[in-house]
C-alpha cells in the first residue's frame, strides 16, 4: 500500500475537524450525564449501602426503559441521517413521526408497570427487603420520568443525525445544575425541605428531566428549521415508509432491548451475589462510564458521519472511514483504561461505603481496564459504523449471541458455581464485549455491511 493510499486511511484534517465538532459537544454532554450520577451516588452513599443499592438497582428498570428508547432513536437515526445526506425531508419526518408513536406506546407500558407493582420490580433484582422497600419508594417518585426520558432522548438522537448538537448541550448542562440542586436540597433537607434520603435524589431526578423535556422539545417542535418538525406530524400517514422502517429500525430496536435486557440480567446476577457487591459495582460503573465519555462521542459522530457519506453515495469512502474510525477505537480504548487506572483509588476511596465494597470495587477497575479497550473499538462499530451502513440483522444476531450464550452463562457460573473472584465474574459477564469486537471487524472487512435504503 502506497504513502496516498495510507493517507486515505488516515484521513485528513477537514475529516477530523468534522468528527470534532460532531463528537465533542456529544462527548462534553455524555460527561455531564455521567456527572449527574456520580453526584446521586456520592449524596446516597452517606445513607448506607442499602439506598446506594436500591437506587443502583431501581434505576436498572429505568435504564432498561432508557435503552430500548436509545434502539428506537438510534435505529431511526439510521434513516434520518441518510435521508439528510440525499436531502430527503419528507421521509426523514415520516421517520420520526414513526420513531415517537414507538416511544410514546413504550413509555406508557412502562408507567403502567411502576404504577401497579414497583415492588415486584425491584424483586426482579433482589430478594433483600430493605432493598425492595427502599427502591419501591424511588421509582414510585420517578413515574412521570419515562415520558419525559423517551421524548427528550429521542429527539436529542434525531437532532445529532442531522448535525445539531449545540441544543443537547445546553439542556444537559443546564440540567446538571437543576438535578445537584435539589437533590442536595431534598435529599439532605435543605433550605426549609424536609429530609427525603432516596426519596430526595428521585425527585431531584425527576426535576431534571422536566426539565429536558420542555428544553429540548420546545426546541425540537416549535423552533427547529432543518428538520422542520411540528407536534401536528405526528398525525401524517406514514405506511409508505413504514416496511422500510421496520426492516432497518426494528433490528436495532431487538438488538438494544435484548442488550438492556442482558443488562438487567446482569444486575439480577449482582443483586444475588450481596449488597456489598452491588455497592461496589455502583462505584465502578460511574468510573466506566467516565473513561468511556470520549469513545460515545465519537461511536455517534461515526454513524451520523457514516450514514452521511453513504446517502452521498460515495461507498468506497464509507469503507476508508470506518478502519480510521476502529483506529481511534483502539487508540481510545487505551487511554481509557489508562485513566481507570490513575484515577481508581482517589474514587473509590472518596465514597463512604463498607470495607468490604471497597475491596471488592479495587477488583472490578481491575476487570473494567481490561474490558473497556475492546469495548471501545466494538461501541465504534456496532453503535456507530456498522449500524450506520444499515447492517441492522447482522448486529442483531451478534447481540443476541454472545450476550445470551456467553456473558450471562459465564457470569452465573463464575459467581454461584465456580464462587471466583469480582475480578473473574466481572469479567465473564463482560465477555460478550470482546467477542464481538473481533466478530465486527471481520465484518467491516467484508464490506457486507453497506446496505442500500429506499425513501417514502
């Protein structure tokens, strides 16, 4: 290979500039979120481990809501952001329209659940009855918050699609400072309030994301002219582009609900194995999440940047970008775990949990170091590239596989067959992360993964 054909590969400065302006504000707003968490799970450690554990465990049933709305809004960003590249308008609003009845039916599936049992949701996760009590009270507070998630998410998805990444921003900034606010004010009983603990940092959540929602939503439906979308869409007939919908949309949609739902059995395993051991992964998933902030930023400018390329119809340049963006995978990857390791002590030290938790939290940095250089490189391609280039199916079967015959298998063996190490049962219930990193470069390679999308 030629010095211009490495050049190619390499990219040039405009290409880098783009992937900047796109990843940065996406990354700078991700930060914030995982800030908002780190602020819930330091006030709720002075509580106990049992409030810091329903609150890691009550916002699993949350977090689950939150990713099957991440596999609508993504799996409709794979259409939105083709339809901006061959300057379609008409069927990129037929797409949201579609995107928001999905997340309007799921949210109120979701109401409906934590309405009627909240304790039989937080028993999916827990046997322990402080546990349970203690988590029925949070997610009882935290009902509204599903409409105000699905919405907001959604359209901050369709809005990065299409290059605006400026408003999520603002709100996510604007929300941090509302979300510490009055969750040190409700929480620790503040300024006149009366102390609500757990109950506290709900409604301080809950604040938040009314917050979001009328931001980002007002911005959306009565102020945004690219996309040109107003509340009265969503009443427009859209069964010509709904076949088309389904067939690139409802894979994604499959393969995160299936991963949120693989999520949630891995809490399940962690909620089984001791309170300590949830307390201690509550530490370690803010420090995962932390390291991961710039490796998001850029999985998203990939896809929108990808599935822009592709609507031009330029394909061999799509195949160029997609191994400089596995590069920066690895490349960030590294760096990540670099940064778990330096900051690991200072963190975990800084949180007042049980001695035990805390040994058992110095086991799993170890583990996440090691997972989170593949799952770099994997998060590039499968949320990013691949799905971009509309392989839907494809990294549909790849979730469903190793998630479910490996990670969760692995993971129940190593914690209550094998009784291994955090470290081991971390790792096994991880492992899906490397497998399908070698899985999905093997892909790209093929060039199997550009698939054509027809317009309304």
């Amino acid at each position: 290979m030629g010095m211009s054909s490495w050049k190619d590969y390499l990219g040039n400065k405009a290409f880098y500039k783009k992937i900047l302006r796109i990843a940065l504000p996406i990354s700078a707003q991700q930060l914030i979120t995982v800030g908002v968490n780190l602020m819930d799970t330091v006030m709720l450690s002075s509580m106990g481990d049992a409030q810091l554990s329903a609150s890691a465990l009550g916002g699993q049933f949350i977090n689950l809501f939150q990713i099957f709305c991440m596999g609508i809004g993504m799996g409709a960003s794979v259409l939105t952001a083709r339809y901006w590249g061959m300057k379609e308008l008409p069927s990129l609003r037929k797409a949201v329209t579609i995107m928001l009845r999905f997340v309007l039916a799921l949210a109120s599936l979701f109401t409906l659940a934590t309405i009627v049992a909240p304790e039989a949701v937080m028993r999916i996760y827990t046997p322990g009855p402080e546990i349970i009590s203690f988590g029925a009270i949070y997610l009882r507070w935290l009902i509204p918050t599903y409409f105000c998630i699905g919405l907001s998410l959604t359209c901050t998805i369709v809005l990065r699609s299409v290059g605006q990444v400026k408003i999520p921003l603002l709100s996510s900034i604007f929300a941090f400072f509302v979300n510490v606010f009055f969750n040190w004010v409700f929480i620790f009983g503040r300024l006149g309030m009366p102390r609500m603990e757990i109950a506290g940092a709900a409604l301080g959540t809950l604040i938040a994301r009314v917050f979001e929602l009328v931001f980002i939503c007002g911005y959306f439906f009565f102020k945004d002219r690219r996309i040109g979308y107003r509340i009265a869409m969503l009443a427009m007939k859209c069964g010509d582009l709904l076949r088309e919908y389904v067939r690139v949309c409802i894979p994604v949609l499959i393969s995160d609900g299936l991963l949120a739902l693989g999520n949630n059995a891995v809490a399940m395993v962690m909620g089984r194995i001791g309170e300590s051991f949830v307390a201690a992964n509550s530490v370690t998933t803010i420090v995962q999440q932390l390291s991961s902030v710039l490796t998001q930023g850029i999985a998203n400018a990939s896809g929108i940047i990808t599935g822009h390329t592709m609507g031009e119809g330029d394909l061999e340049r799509a195949q160029r970008q997609g191994y400089t963006f596995l590069g920066l995978g690895l490349a960030l990857g590294c760096f990540a775990a670099g940064v778990i390791m330096l900051v690991r002590g200072p963190i975990i030290n800084y949180y007042k949990v049980s001695d035990e938790a805390r040994l058992i939290a110095w086991q799993l940095m170890d583990a996440i170091g090691f997972i989170v250089i593949f799952q770099a490189m994997n998060s590039i391609l499968t949320k990013g590239v691949l799905r971009a280039g509309g392989d839907t199916r494809f990294l549909m079967a790849g979730d469903i596989l190793f998630l479910w015959v490996a990670s969760i298998p692995l993971g129940i063996l190593a914690a209550f067959v094998f009784h291994w190490p955090p470290f081991w049962i971390y790792a096994m219930l991880k492992i899906d992360q490397v497998i399908k990193c070698v899985w999905c470069v093997f892909r790209l390679r093929s060039r199997k993964w550009m698939k054509r999308i027809k317009a309304a």
